[in-house]
C-alpha cells in the first residue's frame, strides 16, 4: 500500500506544475489545461487526506470539485470557441476588448 505522504506530495507537484502553467502560458486553452491540473491536485489532496482520517468528507468534496471542473471546462471552451470565431486567435496578450 502507498503512504499517503506519496499523495500529498505528487498532489504539490501538480499545484506548482499548474501554477507555472498559469502563470507562463498566454494560450487560453493551455491556462484551461493548467487549472484543471490545479482543481486536480486538490482532489487527489482531499482523497490522500481522507484515507489518512478515514472519512468520507474528502470524497464528497472530490465530487463537487468535479462538477465545478466540468462546467468551468464546457463555459470555457464555449468561450473561448467563440472567441477564436471572432478574432482567430485565442493568445491572451491580443485579446484587449476588456481591458478599457
């Protein structure tokens, strides 16, 4: 059996791997990408945690967090679908229309 130590610490990779991605990338599908990564590492944090305590809380945080990803990755492709029909390019520094 693993040691949740091992969860713990591959569910901090994650989080810094996502966080690097949001914070290099310019792309808003590859920003999408890297804050999936990070609501993941959350869940494998909330699942390492609740078989340490075992409770089941952690799971059903784990669920509500999925549900959130899903709706936040189907309104964010929808945007950004939209965006790349009007401009045909969906870069993050060319977009300036919500900047004034």
């Amino acid at each position: 059996m693993v040691p949740y130590e091992y969860y713990v610490a591959l569910s901090g990779l994650l989080m810094v791997l996502g966080l690097i991605g949001v914070a290099i990338r310019r792309n808003i599908i590859a920003l999408l990408i890297s804050t999936e990564l990070m609501l993941n590492a959350v869940n494998i944090a909330f699942v390492a945690f609740d078989m340490k305590l075992g409770d089941v809380g952690g799971q059903v945080f784990v669920f509500f967090i999925l549900t959130i990803a899903a709706a936040e990755a189907a309104v964010g492709l929808g945007l950004i679908m939209a965006i790349y029909r009007l401009r045909r390019d969906v870069d993050t520094e060319t977009l300036t229309e919500l900047k004034h």
